[in-house]
C-alpha cells in the first residue's frame, strides 16, 4: 500500500504509510470508544494514549519480526496457521498493555 518501508531488514512489507494509517485508525476508534465507554477520561488523556499506544504496537510488531527473522522462523508458532502463531496476534498487546495501565495509575489516576 505504502511506498516507504518502515524496517525493510526486519519486516519488509511495513511501511511508513501504513503505520500512519494505523495511528489515524486506532486514535479514531479510542475516540469513539471512549466516548460511549470512558466519557470520564479527558479527551486529552485519550489522544496521547491512542497515539503513543498505536506506535508502541507497531514496535511490539517490529520486535517480534525481529525475534523471528533472528531465528530464521517465518511463523511464531502453528496454532494459528497462516496467522503466524499466536505470538502474532499478540505481540502488540505484550508492549501496549503495560504502556496503558502504567499510564492509567500514574497520568490518569
């Protein structure tokens, strides 16, 4: 879709393109989550968590790309064929969830 990788040694079909889609798409889902689910948060507080949860994920993704290609694995693991294991479907939760709840106690209260 993009033109500009984003870490072509790692993984090469990210692109800088998407990750900005990614930021657009998560910032407006939380808006709109929030809105309905969590009208007590400042808008605000939503914003920086979106934004800076969507990048941390996009880099829990990297990492994990990282990990693989270190190892010469295509697939995290076979349980969940042509999905790359379940490590792949969770490797941006593993960096984002820490990131929200820490930022949930300290910034948000």
């Amino acid at each position: 879709f993009g033109k500009h990788k984003l870490a072509p040694f790692v993984s090469p079909g990210k692109t800088v393109e998407g990750l900005a889609g990614l930021v657009l798409g998560s910032t407006s889902a939380c808006l709109i989550f929030s809105y309905y689910f969590l009208p007590e948060i400042p808008v605000t507080q939503i914003l920086i968590l979106a934004f800076t949860g969507s990048i941390i994920g996009q880099l829990g993704d990297i990492c994990e790309s990282a990990i693989k290609r270190n190892y010469g694995l295509k697939d995290a693991g076979s349980i969940l064929p042509g999905h790359g294991g379940i490590l792949d479907r969770l490797d941006c939760l593993l960096f984002i969830a820490p990131f929200v709840y820490y930022y949930r106690i300290f910034i948000i209260g």
